[in-house]
C-alpha cells in the first residue's frame, strides 16, 4: 500500500473525506436538552427553598434527586436514547454522572455483584472520582494555606 | 513454486470445492433491513432467551451451524472440519458455541475478516484432500462487541457519523468436495496493512488500504480484470472505507465502480435505521454473503463473484496505548462454473 501513497498522504486525505460530526445541529441540541435538565433541577431547588430548607440541605437535596432521576432513567433504558440525541447536553450535568456510574453497573451485573457490578462500576466515572476528589485535596491545601 | 500457488498471496483451487450450504440468523435491527427476506431467521430481542450478550451470540453461531449442517443434508459425523472464530476475547462465542458438536475445530482470529479467513482455509484443506466437508461459520453480536471494545449500551453517549454498527448475528457455509457448486476458485490472502489511522471510530478509513492491497494483488496474481466479476463485494468498510477503496483503486487503473459493494452498506438502510457508516463485525460479511449472495449465485444472477471480507486488528489495550490499527483482507473468488 505504501508505494501508492505514504501513510501522511493517507491519513490527509481519510481526513478530508470523512465526513464530520454536525457541530452547529449538536451544539443546539446540547443547549437545549442540558437547558431543560437543569431547569428541572432549579424547579426542586425553589420546591425545596419554599419549604425553608436552608441553603446547604437544598443544594444537597436537588442533586440526590437529580442523581435518583438519572439513575432511574438509565434503568428504564431511556438515558441513553436522551445520550444519542443531546450529547454534551446530557453528559455534562450530574444526570449524566449518575448515568456513567449506572449503565456499566447494569452491563456488567452478568459478571456477577463482586466481579461484576463492583469492579466495573466506576470504570467510566473513576478517573471523574480520581482527579475531581484529588483536585479538591489539593484545593483544600491552597485554601488552608492562603487563610495565613 | 508450489503447484497450487499463483502469484505472491494467491492461491489456485485446483479440485472443486462447492459451497453447497449456507445459513444465517440475523438479530432484530438486521431483520428490518433490506435483506430481511433473505435470512433464514430473526431472532426477536438480542438476549434469545439467554442471560447474557455472550450466551445469545454463542447460540446465534450454535443455531445457524445447526441450519448450515441441515441445509446441506450432513451429519455431524460427516463434518471433517470447522473453522470458526468471533470479536470476543479468546473467541468464546465460537468455541462455546460449539462445545458440544463432537466435531474437529480450528479457531481463527481475523477480527471482521474471519468469514473470508475460514473460507480460504477450509477451500485449501478440501482441495488439499484434507477434509471431505468443512463448514466456515462466524458471529458477532451489537451488544457483546459493544461491551468488549467500546461502552456500556445504557451510557448516553453520541457516535461519530464514521461510526459503524456491529451486526448481531451469525453466518456461515459448508465446503465440500462433492457437489455441483458454486465453486470457489482463488484464494488471496491479505499482509497486514497499517496506513496510520488511530481512530477506532473510522474502522472503514482503516481497513480501506487492506481491502485495496488484497484486490489489487488479486487481479495481478490471476491475471484476472475487474470485469471478469459481477460482483467485487468487501465486508464491512462502510460508507466512508467503500468510497476510499474505489477511489484508490481507480487511481490504480482498476475501474470497479460498476460491480462494487460493501456488505456493512447493504446490511442497513444507512436512512432510516440510524447505522451511521453502515454494518461491521464478522457477523456483516457472514450473514450478507450467505443470505442473499449465496442465493443470488445460485439463481444465476450473480455467475464470478470476489467476497473480500475486512478486519481490524485492534484490541481496547492497543487503542488504549495509541497504537494506529493494523488492517487485513482475505478474498475469496467464487464461480458458479468449473472450468
């Protein structure tokens, strides 16, 4: 093959025919699909602030249901079909999260619950866990240091 | 040079070698294709009864091997060879499938290009006066290569339109030294061909280069022109490998246009049933050639046909270190006539 075009050529030339993801059509989709989401997840914040929880108890409260209708969804196999059409839009907020923790639970529960369910489960969302809870440490660290 | 071989890669049958069964069973999506009058069974939900993806394409392999075998008339006993292999790690569908059958195995690996792969084998030991009857199967199945090589199927995630869709299902034919054809006449065996390209999303821009390699040395070793078929049909290069194989090729000088396709674009209506660049996985080139090929050369429709099953050597591990895709392509040149 490399005495008809050299692998740069090549690789130059798949680019140029391969056709590309619709950036403008996605983007609006994302927009308006993570939009929605997180206007449900604003809906529960003043549902609960209503009720005169304070501050840190609604944050908390919003993102447990939020996580919970992630989860749910995923369960009933509509997550991902939300996924295929809005993309980042549903990636991105916590919704999302709880997706990539559930969908290899689900995939991998055939492996059985040790083995299966709680080797895999993180496998998406680990490296998430891993860098977020490290740069939180090391955040931490800065913010204790630069109180002096 | 040995007596048989002709040319570098290629190989002359000299006895003939029928192809005188072929089976498919093809998963739902599949079955709403266009060639759904052409399988012989679509199974209703990807699982099938069973409790794993595993377990339903171990089945799907094991069900048509059983169809093959009662198409063709044989007896298990009868069976000198198999010659199966599948996408899941240490070929389990394959080797599961067929535990039970009490019948020599050989296990290849070619990732997509197995159907080819088994068949260039199996015409070579039938020829060689090795094997009376030996029948060429392999599987692959949307959820368990879904599983293996990319994510979980519930994770909401976007794929590329370069994208393909891994055909569940199973497919395979049986060779034999009786029979009244068709008749498969050369046998090329592709080198391993790797253009650089890394993104395991673009299986076809891959593959493309390999399935170009191996037609072109096909038609120099035999001496044979591309009009010489009615069909030159690759495996699974999808939209965007089929363009790029045809391009290639006529900048060669090898006009194939009129006689070309690609099973990954036939398996799927590429409009309506949201397959991106079309079918793929060993399943693609199994179930397209033994359905409706098959069929098609056995009315007379279709008389020299070139069946160039594509592979991607990939495994997650080399993707995950950044190796670029090792390709292949093995042809097959099948004859309703012996000359």
């Amino acid at each position: 093959m490399q005495n008809i075009m050299t692998k740069k050529e090549y690789q130059e030339y798949v680019n140029k025919i391969s056709p590309n993801s619709k950036i403008l059509r996605n983007t609006v989709r994302a927009f308006v699909v993570g939009g929605l989401i997180c206007v449900v997840g604003q809906f529960f914040t003043n549902a609960f602030k209503a009720r005169g929880l304070d501050e840190t108890s609604v944050a908390g409260l919003t993102a447990m249901v939020m996580i919970f209708l992630g989860a749910l969804l995923t369960g009933l196999n509509i997550y991902d079909e939300i996924g295929r059409f809005a993309g980042a839009g549903s990636i991105i907020p916590i919704t999302g999260f709880a997706n990539s923790i559930v969908a290899p639970a689900m995939e991998f529960k055939s492996e059985g619950y040790v083995t299966g369910v709680g080797a895999k489960m993180f496998v998406i969302s680990g490296p998430v866990l891993v860098y977020g809870i490290t740069v939180s440490v090391i955040a931490g660290i800065l913010h204790y240091l630069l109180r002096f | 040079m040995a007596e048989k071989r002709n040319g570098r890669q290629t190989v002359k049958i000299m006895n003939p070698v029928s192809i005188v069964s072929s089976a498919s069973i093809v998963g739902p999506k599949e079955g709403q294709g266009p060639l759904r009058m052409y399988f012989d069974e679509i199974i209703e939900d990807e699982l099938w009864g069973e409790k794993s993806w595993e377990k339903a394409e171990s089945k799907l392999l094991r069900e048509t091997f059983a169809k093959i075998l009662n198409k063709g008339k044989k007896t298990p006993d009868e069976i000198s060879y198999i010659i199966a292999g599948d996408l899941l790690n240490q070929c389990i569908s394959a080797h599961f499938g067929l535990r039970e059958s009490g019948i020599p195995v050989f296990g290849i690996y070619g990732a997509c290009s197995t159907m080819t792969e088994s068949m260039s084998l199996g015409a070579m030991l039938v020829d060689g006066g090795f094997a009376d009857n030996v029948v060429c199967i392999t599987s692959s199945h949307f959820c368990s290569a879904e599983k293996q090589f990319r994510f979980p199927l519930e994770l909401g995630s976007q794929r590329p339109p370069t994208a393909q869709w891994t055909v569940t299902g199973a497919g395979g034919v049986m060779l034999s030294n009786q029979g009244t054809g068709p008749y498969i006449r050369y046998v090329t065996t592709g080198k391993i061909v790797d253009m650089g390209i890394k993104d395991a999303n673009n299986m076809g821009g891959a593959m493309a280069p390999a399935a170009v390699d191996t037609i072109m040395t096909h038609f120099e070793d035999t001496g044979l022109q591309p009009e010489y078929y009615d069909l030159i049909l690759t495996g699974d290069l999808g939209a965007v490998g089929s363009r790029i194989c045809e391009e290639l090729l006529a900048d060669q000088g090898y006009d194939i246009k009129e006689r070309f396709n690609d099973c990954g674009l036939m398996i799927y209506d590429r409009k309506k049933q949201d397959a991106h660049a079309g079918g793929s996985g060993c399943g693609c080139s199994a179930t397209v050639f033994a359905s409706y090929v098959y069929s098609e050369i056995q009315k007379g429709n279709l008389n020299n046909v070139l069946f160039i099953a594509t592979g991607a050597l990939l495994s997650t591990t080399s993707a995950q270190q950044g190796e670029s895709i090792p390709c292949i392509a093995h042809a097959v040149s099948i004859s309703r006539d012996f000359d």
